[in-house]
C-alpha cells in the first residue's frame, strides 16, 4: 500500500496539535478521514503508532515517536522542494546539448554561442556537428536538447521554430567570367561545371528545384555532404556552386571567392529549431533559444 505525502502531513498535524478534531481542520478533511489515514498508516508499518485509551489526549508509542521525527525531516524537504520548483531560478544552470548541420554550426552560431555565455556563466554548451537526417534522429531519441538545421521538415513528432531565411548566391572563383557581374541569370550556369551538395542534403534538393524551374542543366563534377570542402573546391577552380551567403562572408571579403546575386531571385533556404513534440525543455535550453531571438 503507497503511502500519501499528504497522510504523514496529516499525522504530523495530529501529533502537533494533539487533536483529531485539529488535525482534521488543518488538513480540510473529516475527523473520520484523520482516523482512516492513521489506521493506513500503522497497517502499512505493521507497528500502533499512538497509545491506545490515554487519558493524556495523543500519546505517541515508540514507532509512533521514530516515524514522526522522520516525516518531519521529510516533509520538510518536501516543502523546500516545492518552493524552489515553484520560484524561477535567478541563475540558471546546467548543460544545452544541440546538434547542427555544419554550416550553420561554423558561420552562424558562434556570435550567438559566446553572446549566451556572458549571460550564463553557469550553462555549459555542447555543440554537435551533423547531417540534417542525423540531427532530427537525435532529436526524436532524446539524445540533444534541440537542432538547429535548415529546411527544418515539418512531421508530426518534431516541433519546429523557425529563425530565419538564408539567401543563396551564385559562387565562383575570382576569375571566373561571371565573377566580374553584379548579378547573374540561373541561364548563365547551362553547362557549367558544378560542386554541389550530396543529393540527400535538404539545401542540394532546393538548389536542384531552383535549375529545373530555369532549365538549366549544369555539369556536376563533384558532390561534398559539408560546405567548407565545396568552398574549397571552388576555391581552386574545379568549378561553380550555390551557397547560403552567410557562409562566404570571409572568403568574400579577403578575395578568395566571389559571391554573384541572382537576378530572378532572391532564391533562399529556411533555418529553424527542432526538437521532439512534447520534450519539456529546461530552462537553459530555453534561454538558448531566446538568444536566438526565438520564442519557445
């Protein structure tokens, strides 16, 4: 038989105020309930817990005595808990445990990593760094607090909360013919050599979707499932790509590529937090989150 936080309040109010009636007024219940709830109590230990006939009011035996030094100690911890629960922590702490696809976790999330840090001292942040099928399956098996991925699928075990929208841009050497234009037509590409992401990668799959909608058929030469190894690749010459613009800021500005406007676009790719439908974040996570600028 379970034994009731509420029925050792109950014996301790009947102790303390050395009444059934009292009890019984502390705890909003009958007189009856008080004498059930102390009869549950002495089955359950198999011991009487109060003296029999006294004439002294409540007489508590020796068990009687040991059990409610205990329950005191407990429900004492039992209200402190409560309290603490209940009252939002001035400083929180803890671990954030998030996963991300590789050129969201290099270009984006360290402003916002450092920027949570000196609001937190006390909050750790383990960063993994993962394809995006791979990031949604540690999400649904609990394994991380959330991810950040782009073209966050929407399914009906994942909760997604958008970010915000990345444009992609036409990316060349810097003698490459185009990287001399303003802005460039998808029908400039026609024939071109191409690096291009691996086919499963949700970012490879727009792109795509961006050439058939022009009819434009380039030559893929190579494939990469993470962007640095594309950037480089274009860096030397082996050919042409379409990358999120956030992600070549710097190879941009110190000459080593060249990022081109597309003249129908602007052609861009969604960036959201996901995490399982129905995980109760903590409060660290949460406050991740809102660094973000991303109401939880």
């Amino acid at each position: 038989m379970p034994v009731h936080i509420e029925t050792l309040k109950t014996f301790c109010d009947l102790v303390e105020s050395g009444s059934f009636n009292k009890a019984a007024a502390l705890g909003f219940v009958s007189q009856s309930a008080v004498s059930q709830q102390l009869k549950a109590l002495e089955v359950r230990f198999g011991r009487r817990l109060l003296e029999r006939g006294s004439r002294r009011g409540v007489v508590l035996t020796d068990a009687g005595r040991q059990l409610y030094a205990e329950c005191k100690e407990l429900l004492g911890r039992w209200h402190a808990l409560e309290e603490r629960l209940k009252q939002p922590s001035a400083a929180i702490a803890g671990v954030v445990k998030l996963a991300t696809v590789y050129s969201i976790g290099l270009h984006e999330l360290p402003p916002y990593v450092t920027r949570f840090m000196k609001a937190h001292p006390q909050v750790k942040v383990h960063v993994e760094y993962s394809r995006t099928d791979k990031v949604c399956q540690a999400c649904l098996d609990d394994a991380i607090d959330f991810g950040i991925v782009a073209f966050p699928l929407r399914r009906a075990n994942l909760t997604v909360l958008p970010w915000h929208e990345e444009k992609l841009v036409l990316v060349c050497p810097p003698g490459h013919r185009l990287a001399r234009r303003r802005r460039v037509s998808v029908a400039a590409l026609a024939g071109e050599p191409f690096i291009a992401f691996e086919p499963d990668i949700p970012t490879r799959k727009t792109i795509d979707r961006v050439l058939r909608s022009h009819r434009v058929a380039v030559r893929t030469l190579m494939e990469f499932d993470n962007i640095e190894t594309i950037k480089r690749s274009v860096e030397v010459g082996s050919g042409l790509s379409i990358l999120p613009e956030t992600t070549i800021v710097n190879e941009v500005r110190t000459g080593q590529l060249a990022a081109v406007q597309f003249t129908e676009g602007p052609f861009t790719r969604q960036v959201g937090v996901i995490h399982r439908r129905g995980r109760e974040l903590g409060a660290a996570a949460r406050a991740f989150i809102a660094t973000l600028g991303i109401q939880s």
